[in-house]
C-alpha cells in the first residue's frame, strides 16, 4: 500500500497519506517505508485494543446502572433528534463524556507504565538515582480515595464542569502525561464518544445473567469474556 501510495501521489485524505506527505520542520526530509509502516502499525495496535476495552467498560457499566444510561440516552436523544453524531456534537454531549471518563478512571486500559529519571530526584523521602526505571500504576492512583471519595463508585457526575475542578492535577492518568502523554488521547476520547453515540441511539446493551466483571491487567486492562445482548431501543 506505501509503495502504490507514493507511486500514485494521490491524497486520500487518511492517516497514510498524512504521512505520506510528513516532512521533519527542520531538513523537510520525509518518513521512509520502514518509518511509515511503523507509524501505522503504532496506531493500529495502541489505538484499536485500547478503545474496544474502553467500549466494553463502557457499555458494561451502563448496562450495570440504568439510571445513568437513561440519563445518557435522553442527552443523547435531545442532541441528535435521530441523525447520526459528528464531532460537533460531542461539547453538547457533556454527560455521555463524563461517562467515558469516569470509566477510564475505573478501567484505564493503560494501567501501568513506565518512566526512567532524567536526573537525580527526591521522590516520596527517596533518593531516585538517575537513569532508573520506575513504574507507576494509573489503576491505583484513579482508586486513590484521598483524591476521589468513594473511588469504587461509578459517578460520571465527578466529571461535570462543577466537580471536575475540584480533582487535582494528575490525578487521572489514563494517557499518562508530561512529554510522554500518549499522542492519541483526543483521537482516543473522539472516536470513543462517537462511537458511544451512534450505539446508545440505537441500542440498549445488557450483561448476560450471571456474568461476572473480571478484569484481566495484561499488557492493557482488558475487560476479559463480557457477553452482553443487544436490545433495540
């Protein structure tokens, strides 16, 4: 596909020929083949597992708490009158959001990464020599209580404009943060609420009886088998 790509010099508007046309700001020297495809791959893998976990929390914790999902259906229903979402939509959409959020603080997909020390520091009354590798844990930190009262609750309300001041910063780590934020959260939380929309407009998901939440912390958090059936609104 790269090499009939930059043969046929079209533009298809996608992620492809967007690298495609990449050029470094500096010497506007331009990705190779080997550079290209691991860009595509990167997305694919980091960027499809990552969002189906999500969607599965998602609809397993709606399907789990129908007062919220009544309240996500009637956002949904008085923003859309029946069409299908755009990314225009999605500021009207504040509850549904929050429901996303509120589940990547229960269920971060990344729930473990790693840093190395740039330099020496003092961390927590220890000295962290430089060049060591430290893993921290999104999982326990969003469990936190003393950062989020009653951390085993799900409350998509902790995310409206009112309560979500009040959470400190870094305390919601699910794309992590700094120079190492995951480059993909806002097409991550995009694609997500869309997808949440288009579904939830048209559908009402329900755990099978006697189906138990266990999730697996692999190299993501995965929501591990989750049979839900699919009910027309």
């Amino acid at each position: 596909m790269i090499r009939d790509r930059r043969r046929s010099g079209a533009d298809h508007g996608d992620l492809l020929s967007t690298l495609l046309r990449a050029e470094h700001p500096e010497t506007g020297e331009g990705l190779d083949d080997g550079e290209v495809l691991d860009q595509v791959v990167t997305f694919l893998v980091a960027g499809s597992e990552t969002t189906a976990s999500t969607l599965a929390f998602v609809f397993h914790l709606l399907g789990a708490h129908p007062e919220v999902e009544k309240r996500v259906h009637a956002e949904i229903d008085e923003v859309l009158e029946g069409r299908s979402p755009t990314f225009e939509d999605l500021p009207s959409l504040e509850y549904t959001r929050g429901v996303i959020t509120e589940s990547l603080r229960l269920y971060p997909p990344s729930w473990m990464a790693m840093r190395v020390t740039a330099a020496e520091t003092d961390l927590g009354g220890r000295t962290i020599p430089a060049g060591t590798m430290i893993l921290y844990s999104a999982q326990a930190l969003h469990h936190n209580p003393e950062l989020f009262p009653e951390p085993e609750r799900f409350d998509p309300e902790r995310w409206l404009p009112d309560r979500a001041k009040d959470v400190p910063r870094g305390a919601l780590l699910p794309f992590g943060a700094g120079s190492h934020k995951c480059i993909g959260d806002v097409l991550a939380l995009t694609e997500t609420a869309l997808i949440v929309a288009t579904i939830a407009s048209r559908w009402r998901l329900r755990p099978v009886p006697g189906t138990t939440l266990r999730p697996e912390p692999k190299a993501t958090l995965e929501p591990g088998p989750l049979p839900m059936v699919c009910e027309p609104r």
